[in-house]
C-alpha cells in the first residue's frame, strides 16, 4: 500500500501536451513527479507518451484551417530522484521524441513534417515540508530550471522545420510547484492538490526572438483503491498559459490558453518495488486566443522502480 | 705639362662618354619596360569570381499576405553543386526543389517575419534574407 501511495505522489504531476498554434506542442513541466524520494532513494521511472492534435479552436469553438490535417508526437522519457536527505532530494528528467510530426495537406498534396531527437533535460530540488503518517499525508515543494538541450535545428529537404515541432522548446525555462497529499489510514479515499508555475526566457536564435507566456497549472485529484494494489486516480487539471511575445515585445495574438483536461490514471503496485502506471488526458473544456491547434487526447504509459541503497547496504 | 693636362682631358672625356652612355641606356631600358606594360594584353575572358557560389536575389511571388494565404520564394544563385538551407523565425515552409520553396503563415505567426536562405559549396556558404509580412 506504502508503494502504491507513494505512486501515486509520483503520478500526479505528469506530462502535459501544451497546445502551440502549428503543432502538439512540447509536454510541460520539469517534473516526472512531485515526489520526495526517502534518503539514499532512487526512483527511476520511464514512460512512453502519445499526444494527439487535430482540433483547431477559435476562442472556445472549433473550426476548419487549411493544409493542417493533425499533429502527433511519440515521446520517451526518463527521470531520476535520488534523496539526498531527509528532507531534500534531487530530480532530473529527460525526453526523446520518437517523431514529432506534422500531416499536412496543400494543394491536394499529402506532406509530412517530422523531427526526432532530445527535448529538453530538467533539474529540480524538492522540499518535504510535512511528512506525517496519520493521517498519511505530504507536502512537497520544488523549484528547478529545464534546459534546452536538445535538438532546435531539425531540418527537412534543406529547410529548418518550425519552432513548434522542434524537439526542444529551445527556452531555458524556470519553475517551482507545490503537491498535496492526505489521506486516512484505512480509508480507500485520498486527496491530493497541486499548483505548478513555469516562466521562460527568450529564444535568441539568429533572426527568432522568441518569449513563451507564463504557464500556471491546478489539479486536484481524488484517489481511490481499487484492490490492495491498485489505485484508481481522477484527477482534473486546469491549465493556464499567458500569451507569447516576439521581437520587441510584440504580444502574440493567438496564444495563450484556458484549458481544463480530465486525467484518469490506474497505478499497478507490483512486486520487488516495481510499479506500472497508465494514464490519459482528454481536454473537456478549451478556450484559446485567437486561433490555435489543440490537443485532442494524449496517453502514457509508465514503468517505475524504487532502489533504496540503506537496504542494500544492511 | 701640356702632356700631363692633355692625359687628364682624354680621361676626363672617357668618363663622360661612359656616364652618357650608361645614361642613356637606362633611360631607353625604362621606355622598354614601360611600353612593354602598356602594350595591350590579348582579349581572353576571365572568369567572375562570384560565378563559384552566388546568391544574386530571393524573389517572393508576394511579399504582404494574409494568414494562411500560400506564396512562394526563390532563390536565384550562381554555382555548381549547391546546397540549400531555408530558415524562418515564423511560418511554415515546404518545397520539393530546393531553389523554390512555398511559405505560409498560421495565425500565431502574424507579423513581419524573415525568411533566410544559405548556399553553400566547396567554395563556401553565402545568405541572404527577404521579409514577409503576415496580416491577420
């Protein structure tokens, strides 16, 4: 039950597909999860993602563009949290994308554009502020930058693929969060609540000046035990994000976006310290400035295993 | 006497004679090597340097266009075994050449937006930019 609550804590903050104008858009967050991990723990989790876009919006209505069928990307990551005290530990993350990719139609005319490579590597520190066991309950806060690393200069046929569907964001980008969780021992319902906060600094790149808007999120999440070693989550996330700016401070019209997004997810406790997460965001409610690719339905699967070195050592 | 000074005036005239002449054969040595230089070279054509790797203009079929309104851009350039790399801070780009290629723009790329094409060979890259602006 230790393993599966502690899963949970993980899983709630995941990956999010941030809706960009052209594109699926890059997944959010510094975090794999928002979890502390004990002393000389590590938490190794991996995952593979889905994201699928093909809704254009304006404001909160859907409407038909042209040339741009869908988008998608396929995307791996993998995470690392080792507690380094106590009260502290570290959390760094980093993501492939399997493709990146654009259908388009133009002129009758089927097109593909497509990118692979490493999106951006993540560094966090994470606070446990409270720790209690009755009822079972954490706070954790963290802070961290993620870096663009990755590939931004994705080319196709001798032309440099949009900065939407560039493996990375091509931002340094800072953020700090705040998880929740309690729950009664003995009793089959938790709850958990989350606000996570992003800034990004300007691209420089040649001609691209480029400064992604501030990026809020909320969830709250009720959890529930399905058997000994299963949980069933459902957690609902509202997602806010400023609008861009371009060169000298242009605002860009169409970004920004209100989105609140339903996210099931069904964690498997498994033997050995080993667990298994599957889980989905599918957007009930979307407003976007101006005219915007939406995300339409994303889902994840993970694989996680905790190492607790004290053990090992005894 | 009359000897001594008639020795002296012989030698005297020896050593103008020597520097008249001396003189003068350089003078007509300079004249040669100076119509020598400016005698007219043979009309053979010399190549352009810039004939190696040239990026003489980028042409856009329109330069002020609305969101999603499709144009193209071409490159005109000089060069054998060319390169192409087509770039922009905004804007969606596709082409089967790489002389030509079709810009559009979505919504979030409103603006005046820079499309940059390199070329490069053996002899080196070159660049070159046009503007495209992007109405809502």
């Amino acid at each position: 039950m230790k393993h599966v609550l502690i899963f949970v804590l993980l899983l709630l903050l995941t990956k999010l597909a941030a809706g960009q104008c052209c594109s699926a858009g890059n997944p959010v967050g510094g975090d794999g999860s928002n979890e502390g991990a004990a002393k000389n723990e590590l938490i190794i989790f991996t995952s593979y993602k889905h994201s699928l876009s093909e809704d254009y919006f304006h404001n909160g209505t859907k409407t038909e563009v042209p040339y741009i069928q869908k988008s998608y990307y396929d995307y791996n990551n993998i995470s690392l949290t080792y507690g380094l005290f106590p009260m502290f530990s570290l959390h760094t993350e980093l993501g492939y994308f399997i493709d990146k990719t654009q259908e388009l139609n133009i002129d009758n005319e089927n097109e593909l554009i497509r990118s692979h490579g490493l999106g951006d590597l993540s560094f966090n520190i994470r606070y446990s502020a409270v720790k209690t066991v009755k009822p079972i309950s954490q706070v954790v806060f963290s802070a961290g930058v993620r870096l663009p690393v990755g590939v931004f200069d994705e080319e196709k046929n001798g032309i440099t693929i949009p900065m939407s569907l560039q493996p990375s964001s091509g931002a340094l980008k800072y953020n700090a969060s705040a998880f929740y969780f309690r729950k009664q021992p003995g009793h089959l319902f938790g709850f958990t609540g989350f606000a996570f906060f992003e800034m990004s600094k300007t691209i420089r790149k040649g001609y691209l000046i480029y400064r992604y808007g501030n990026y809020f999120q909320f969830s709250v999440a009720g959890t529930y035990a399905l058997a000994k070693n299963v949980s069933f989550i459902a957690n609902a996330k509202l997602e806010l994000r400023g609008k861009d700016r371009r060169e000298s401070e242009i605002v860009v019209e169409s970004s920004g976006s209100r989105v609140v997004i339903f996210n099931p997810q069904l964690i498997i406790d498994l033997k050995r310290m080993w667990g298994l997460v599957l889980m989905g965001d599918i957007p009930v409610y979307k407003f976007v400035n101006g005219y915007q690719l939406t995300n339409k339905i994303s889902f994840q699967f993970g694989i996680r295993k905790n190492i607790s070195f004290c053990n090992s050592i005894h | 006497m009359k000897g001594k000074t008639d020795i002296k005036n012989a030698t005297s005239g020896v050593i103008v004679y020597k520097m008249f002449f001396s003189g003068t054969l350089f003078i007509i040595i300079i004249f040669m090597i100076l119509f020598a230089s400016c005698k007219k070279e043979p009309n053979t054509p010399r190549p352009d340097p810039t004939d190696n790797l040239a990026l003489d203009s980028i042409i856009a079929t329109k330069r002020n266009i609305a969101v999603w309104e499709e144009i193209y851009i071409t490159a005109y350039v000089r060069g054998q075994h060319i390169s192409f790399n087509w770039s922009t801070n905004h804007g969606s780009m596709v082409g089967k050449d790489s002389v030509t290629v079709k810009y559009w723009a979505c919504p979030s790329c409103v603006g005046i937006n820079t499309v940059v094409c390199m070329i490069s060979n053996e002899y080196g890259s070159i660049s070159d930019t046009i503007m495209i602006t992007v109405n809502p």
